[in-house]
C-alpha cells in the first residue's frame, strides 16, 4: 500500500505500531542499557571513581548522548543494509561503526585529557584505548535495536487483539477479540 504516492512501507498508516513507536522504544532501550553499563565500567575512569549513587547521577548525561550516538550507528546500518539489499549488514555495519567510532572517541578524548583510565580499565594492545568503551558502542546498539523489535513484535499483536482503533470497520476489533477468545 503507498502512501502520499510514495512507495509501500513495511508499516503503513493502517497498521497498529508506527515506526516512530519502535524508534522510542529504542531510545528507551538504549538509554537504560548505555546507564547501566556507564554506572557499572565507570570505576574504571579516574573521573568518575565514586560512591554508586553518586556515580548513577554523574553518569546520566553520559547515557543521553550514548544513547544518541547509538541511533546514529543504527541509522548508519540500517542505511548500508537497504542500500546494499543485506538485512544482516544492519548488524555487521552497527557493530563496526560501534566499534571504530568508540576508538576514535576515546583517543580524542584520552589525547585531549577529557578523561583518563585508572588500572581497573582494561586495553585493548594494538588500538590502546580501553576495552569497555569499545565493547559497548559495539554490543549496545544491537542490542537495544533487538529488545525495540521484541517488544514491537509484542506489542503490535496485543494492539491487532484487542484496539479496535485500527480496525477498518466499526465493531471489527470486537469481533477479533471474540474469535480469539
């Protein structure tokens, strides 16, 4: 079905979950994974080598922009995988841009003396930059990307069961909900 002349959409304006659904979903999903790993590999970075609770509260605007760049590393393999007709370079793509941007981060920001690593952190010999920062832009946005989609998935057969705001005829979501039943 095409909408506003355009071509057809996985998700079209009838169906039960938008895109824009899924894409909250994932800036959720994200958001919660990029804080709870900052908190945890946070001891490892003479900054912010604090108490727990002190360390939840300096670490949240580091989880906004993680959560940020992992749109953006997503979008980068989503792109690579509709331009190049791959659905799994979508990954492959995410997971090496994860990778090569977290390495440039951290050798700005470990040149730049924005932060520095205490002997907890792990390096990573040929790169040397730390293994944490890397592992996480790799492993984080996949991650969140699939929990979005799980929960997409979910949510969408609930929404088609039982809202009958997507029904194209009064009643018919009723009727949907009967014959499940």
């Amino acid at each position: 079905m095409a909408s506003r002349g355009g071509p057809a959409h996985a998700l079209s304006r009838d169906d039960h979950w938008p895109r824009w659904r899924t894409a909250v979903a994932f800036a959720a999903a994200a958001f919660v994974l990029h804080w709870a790993w900052e908190t945890a590999h946070g001891v490892a970075y003479v900054e912010t080598d604090m108490p727990l609770l002190d360390r939840l509260w300096h670490c949240l605007p580091m989880a906004v922009v993680d959560t940020a760049w992992s749109g953006a590393v997503v979008l980068v393999g989503i792109i690579a995988s509709r331009s190049l007709r791959r659905p799994w370079l979508t990954w492959a793509v995410g997971v090496a841009a994860g990778a090569l941007t977290a390495t440039w981060v951290e050798h700005a920001a470990l040149q730049s003396g924005r932060w520095t690593y205490n002997a907890r952190m792990p390096i990573l010999p040929v790169i040397e930059v730390g293994l944490w920062p890397v592992l996480q832009m790799s492993l984080l946005p996949p991650i969140a990307l699939l929990m979005a989609a799980k929960f997409s998935r979910t949510w969408s057969r609930y929404a088609s069961v039982s809202a009958p705001w997507g029904s194209s005829q009064r009643g018919e979501g009723a009727e949907r909900r009967q014959r499940i039943r």
